[in-house]
C-alpha cells in the first residue's frame, strides 16, 4: 500500500497560489529504515504512529508546506534511569522544490509530481528528541553509593566531603581528640 505521506502535487502546481490541507498517520518507520539508538539515547519505535498535519501551498516552482508532526518517543531518564515515555510535536514550515537552487539545501525535491511528507516528519522530530532525557525537570537521581532512588525515598549517604570542610574537619579532631567530638 502507498504511504500516506506521498502526496500528488500536479495540481497544486499547476494552479499557483493554490493550497489543500493533509491530515496523514502512519507507522513512524513503516519501511525499517532507521536502526534502533543506544539505550541511553531517546527514540521512536519504527511502528510509534506518526501524526502529519499540513497545509501546501504552492507557488511558482514548488510548495510551501507548514503544520505540525507528531510522534511518541521513549528514552531512559539519565539521573534516574526509568522509562521516559512522551510526544515529541513540532511546527514545521518547509519548501518543497522541482530543484534545488545553489544555496538551497534546506529544501526538499518535488519527485514526478509527488512530494513524501515522511523524510521531512523524520527530520524535525528527530532533532526535536532529547539527546539524555529527564523524567522531570528536577529528577533528583539515584543515590550514587546506595543506588536508593532519591525521587522516592532519602537514605544517610554521605557524599564526598568539600576539601575546604575536610581541612575544618581535622582541626576539630586535633582540638577534640576524645569522644566529644561526636554529638550523636
Ligand atoms: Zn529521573
Ligand atoms: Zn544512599
């Protein structure tokens, strides 16, 4: 079955300025182009529903296209370490050309009157992904010596003294050599 993404655009193109609305979904990568990231990394399922809403709108030697692209993605919360599970949804506005003039390179080509909605939806939520992603804005992490997870629940690890206290700290010992150096 054809991709939904690939639009004719003839008559558009004939008839300048002209504009149709297209609401498309489809599996994000139906044809497996794309190989799955490192756990670390956030990514989108090759079956994740892509959502294309767009309006063309032609105009002399190609198309205006301009919307949003919708797709889920997951990833591992980098303080954390859960699932992260979330939509990445981006505006677009993207040129279509029959071809590219020097300089140009942003633009996508017009191929024997279709343009593909997909290589375009890619690229935007692609860059939208975050690259290490959080749970939430204030993860607080794992505990580094006792692993607890520190969103849920506190333990008594001590991290690493500041230099400056450990200098503080043996001047006590040196004044307080006996047990009332500890008040606990
Ligand atoms: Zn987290
Ligand atoms: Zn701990």
């Amino acid at each position: 079955m054809a991709s939904p993404f690939l639009v004719p655009v003839a008559l558009l193109l004939r008839d300048v300025p002209s504009s149709i609305d297209i609401s498309a979904e489809a599996p994000f990568d139906e044809k497996k182009e794309f190989l799955p990231r490192g756990r670390a990394e956030s990514d989108v399922n090759s079956d994740a529903p892509l959502k294309i809403n767009v309006k063309l709108q032609s105009f002399s030697g190609g198309l205006h296209v301009r919307g949003s692209v919708e797709a889920p993605w997951h990833g591992i919360c980098r303080r954390c370490s859960i699932e992260v599970l979330a939509v990445s949804k981006v505006e677009v506005s993207e040129r279509y050309v029959d071809e590219r003039a020097p300089g140009d390179e942003d633009a996508y080509l017009i191929e024997n009157d279709f343009i593909d909605l997909a290589p375009m939806a890619h690229d935007a939520i692609f860059l939208d992904l975050p690259l290490a992603p959080l749970c939430k804005e204030d993860c607080k992490g794992l505990c580094p010596y006792c692993g607890i997870d520190r969103n849920e629940a506190t333990c008594e690890c001590q991290g690493p003294v500041d230099p400056r206290w450990a200098t503080l700290d043996n001047l006590r010992f040196i004044d307080f050599p006996s047990d009332e150096s500890k008040e606990n």
